[in-house]
C-alpha cells in the first residue's frame, strides 16, 4: 500500500471513534462490509449493523458518525 488511511480510517480519526484501540481492527472491518453492502445511514440501522462489535469504550455514536461520513461521501 502506499501509506495512506482508506476514507473508513480516516474517517475513525476525523471522528474521535478509537478510545482504547482494543475494538478498533474489528470496527473498522465491520464498517468496511457494512459501507460496501450499501446498508442504510440511520443510527438504527447501523446500530443493528454493529451488534455483534463490542465497544466497552462507548465510541459506538463517533463510530456511526464515521460510517455515515463515509457513506455521504459515496452518496449514500
């Protein structure tokens, strides 16, 4: 690669979404299948998305904010 944040990455830091980094690599891939399967931008929605991703950090709102940014980008 060449260094550079894929838009989800970037997102996660234009975001606030990483707290301890414990969740992080498993977010960001669940984020990745959820962007590229086109599922709905609503927080309730995205909430379901993510049920099986634990956060005991609580960054789960800096995280959906993340994936909606990215998916506004894609126009979504």
């Amino acid at each position: 690669t060449d260094g550079r944040l894929s838009p989800i990455q970037q997102a996660f830091v234009e975001k606030e979404a990483t707290d301890c980094g414990f969740c992080t690599p498993g977010q960001v891939m669940a984020a990745t299948a959820i962007i590229e399967e086109g599922w709905p931008s609503t927080d309730e929605s995205l909430r379901t998305a993510l049920c099986g991703q634990a956060c005991v950090c609580g960054r789960k709102p800096q995280i959906i904010a993340a994936i909606q940014q990215v998916q506004k980008q894609r126009g979504g």
